[in-house]
C-alpha cells in the first residue's frame, strides 16, 4: 500500500491546520504589539507635554510600568491556561489591555497615563498564545512557527515606526491608546473565529508541579536570557532615537534606518533555518546573542567617542541588532515549547513570559535612571556587560533533540480538522 503524501513528523514542511494556527495567532500577537509600538517611538517625547512629565525617571517608569504587572500576571494567566484552555485566557488578557488602553486614551496627566499602562500589562495573554502554538505545531516545525510570530511582531514594529510620528501629529498621544484598545478587539475577533479550536490533549502520567519548571537548568537559562534581551532592548531605545538625531535624521525620519534594517534582518533568518536543520541550534542561539553584544559595544563606543555618529553606521548597527534579536525571538521560546513538561507548557512559558516582562521594566527603568544620571556611553557599557553575562551563563545549554512527534501529528490535524 502507497505511503500517505501527508508529511512526517521529521518533516519541515508544515501541515495545512498548522499554517492556519500559525498565522491567525500571529495575527493576534501583530494586531496587539503594533498598539504597543505605535507608542514606543514617541511616548519618551509625547508624556513631556503631560502635567508631571517634566520629570524623566517618572516618563521611564511611565514606559516600563506596562512590563512589571505583565510579568506578575504572566504565570497566573499561562497556568490558568494550562487548567482552563488558552483561547478563555487569550480573550480575557485582550479585554484587560483593550481597558488599560482606553484609559490611557483618557488620561489627562502623566500619573493617569502610568495607571493606564500598568493595567495594559495586565492583561497577559503571550503564554497562552504561545503555549497554544505550541499546542497545534509540530516540534519539526515549530521554531518556523515561532519566526512567523517573530515576523509578525518585527514587521509591527518597522510599520510603527514609519507611521507613528505621522499619527501623533494628527491624533496625539491619546489617539494613539484608543487606537491600540480598537487593534485589541480586533484580536478577539480573530481568536473568536479564525484561530482553530483548541486540540483535545490528554496526557499520560502525573502531570508535575511547577518546581519541575524551575529546577530545570536550561529553562533558567532561557528565562535569564530573554529577561537580560528585553532589558537591554527597552534600556536601547531611551538613548538610540537620541543618537539618530545627533546623526542629523530628523525623528519623523527615524524609519528610513529601522524599516530597512527590521526587513533585511528578517532575509537573514534563512541562515536560521539553515543552522537547524543541520542539528546546530545551540551554535545558533550563541551566534545571536554575540551580535546583541557586539552592538552594544559599537553604540558604547560611539556614545563614548565623543564624533557625531554616522548615519550609515547607525543603520549597521541596527541591522545587526534586529538580526540576532529576530534570531533569539524564534529560538529561545521553541526551546521552551520542547523542554518543557508537556501538562506544564503554559506555565513553562509563563515563567519565560514573565522574565521577558520583567525584562520590559528593567530596561525602561535602568535606561530612563541611566540616561538622567549617567549618559549614553554608561548605559551602554552597562547593557554590553549584562549581554556578555548573559552569554556565559547560556554556554552550557544543550538543546533537546528533536522526540518523535507522529502523535503530535496526528493531534493536529484531528484537533483542528472541524475548523477547517
């Protein structure tokens, strides 16, 4: 009898069901992170004009107050998730976020506007959307599925940064936040009606407790490493538009060097792919936190020249940022889908969602902290020191090898095939 053409669970090629899934959860990361975005660019700028933004540590806290209640209610809402099912938890976050945004919309100080952030954060809903990835994809094909999210999530960000000065001149801060609250219900319209239902999963055995997560080794070093990525990622973008402006680009230019650099970066991640599939994963991850620290160095060393930086250098360094950030964005949380107890994935990537928001904070506090009472050229020297920290500590990882997924397989597609 002739083998089924269906691909294997080896295989790379991905499934009809996990293409749909892929794609309408990346949808949901995309319409959220590009409310987020749309006021990254500008917030630093904007908040001044709010009573009490005349003080730059509170406009940092202000920034990265969405971070700190995101990774208190990332571990809650991934177990809930676990216990519950992801799509309940997934529409409960974006309902949160859709009401942190409106009333920061209408906020009329800088105090109301931090109330309204920190109630955006709450309303975590990464460890369900990922775990729920998780749950419909192949581990042969999951790091793909993971860079789809990563696309989505970087592509939202080159297109806030081309629009987002354009929108604040016409609709202001304020427009931006309600803005962000309508992509919101747009998103649990798509988990409502095109994200596949969830697959019945029953698991075999004791399901563990969350001290399994947290003793395991590699998971820790997973979670350092995106809290140090985030942190270090916030704690850039306090002094990087800064520094463009001291190039001579205008900030409603700022998008001629990030678009560029986001899009190419995003051609580099072949080499990814590449590197996987030859079993070198490990050298992979490494190679992408080495290119977060060298251009850390570069922008220290810059900041510390005392020469007004070039434009063509700044766009070479950014380009060579967002290729290991894309990198380290589709591999660190795959490693976790695969390490991870499968009963516990969505606590697994809470704990991973919950540093990479604590990262968030950090790095708006510390850079806001270091740009008032230090410079550029400190905080990069602190950020280069945390990612060459980071790297030490990731050496040892060895990653999994890849379990026979043929029952996964077949979980996908007879969980998903009524929703086709």
């Amino acid at each position: 009898m002739p083998r089924s053409s269906r691909p294997s669970s080896s295989s790379s090629a991905m499934l009809p069901a996990e293409r749909r899934a892929s794609v309408s959860l990346a949808l949901i990361f995309a319409l959220r992170m590009l409310g987020l975005f749309l006021v990254l660019p500008v917030f630093a700028l904007e908040a001044r004009k709010y009573p009490g933004g005349d003080d730059p540590a509170l406009v940092g806290l202000a920034m990265g107050i969405y971070g700190l209640t995101q990774a208190v209610c990332q571990l809650p809402l991934g177990m809930a998730s676990d216990r519950f099912g992801r799509k309940k938890v997934i529409v409960l976050g974006l309902l949160v976020f859709a009401a942190g945004s409106l009333l920061a919309g209408l906020a009329g100080n800088l105090h109301t506007l931090l109330i309204g952030r920190a109630l955006q954060g709450a309303g975590a809903v990464s460890a369900a959307v990922t775990a729920l990835l998780a749950d419909q994809t192949r581990d042969a094909v999951r790091t793909k599925a993971m860079a789809l999210v990563g696309a989505s999530i970087g592509l939202m960000f080159a297109l806030a940064l081309v629009i987002s000065p354009l929108l604040v001149v016409h609709i202001g801060l304020s427009g931006l936040f309600l803005l962000t609250c309508g992509l919101a219900l747009a998103g649990i319209a798509v988990v409502l009606w095109v994200v596949p239902p969830e697959p019945v999963v029953h698991h075999d055995g004791p399901r563990g407790g969350l001290r399994d997560v947290f003793r395991h080794a590699d998971l820790l070093r997973l979670n350092g490493g995106v809290f140090v990525l985030h942190t270090v990622q916030m704690a850039m973008w306090v002094a990087v538009p800064a520094m463009l402006v001291q190039a001579g680009l205008p900030k409603a230019e700022h998008w001629h060097v990030y678009l560029p650099a986001v899009v190419l970066s995003f051609v580099a991640m072949g080499a990814l792919f590449s590197m996987e599939r030859k079993g070198r994963l490990r050298a992979a991850l490494l190679g992408a936190i080495a290119l977060v620290l060298v251009v850390q160095v570069g922008l220290g060393m810059l900041a510390a020249g005392g020469s007004i930086p070039t434009i063509w250098c700044m766009a070479l360094l950014m380009f060579v940022f967002f290729c290991g950030f894309n990198a380290l964005e589709a591999t660190q949380p795959s490693l976790v889908s695969r390490m991870a107890p499968a009963p516990l994935r969505g606590a697994a990537l809470g704990c991973y969602n919950t540093l990479q928001s604590l990262g968030l904070f950090a790095g708006g506090a510390l850079g806001g902290a270091l740009a008032k009472w230090a410079g550029p050229a400190d905080l990069f020297a602190v950020t280069a020191v945390l990612t060459l920290l980071w790297l030490v500590v990731t050496w040892p990882l060895r990653p999994v090898a890849r379990a026979d997924d043929s029952g996964d397989a077949g979980k996908v597609s007879a969980g998903n095939g009524s929703g086709r």
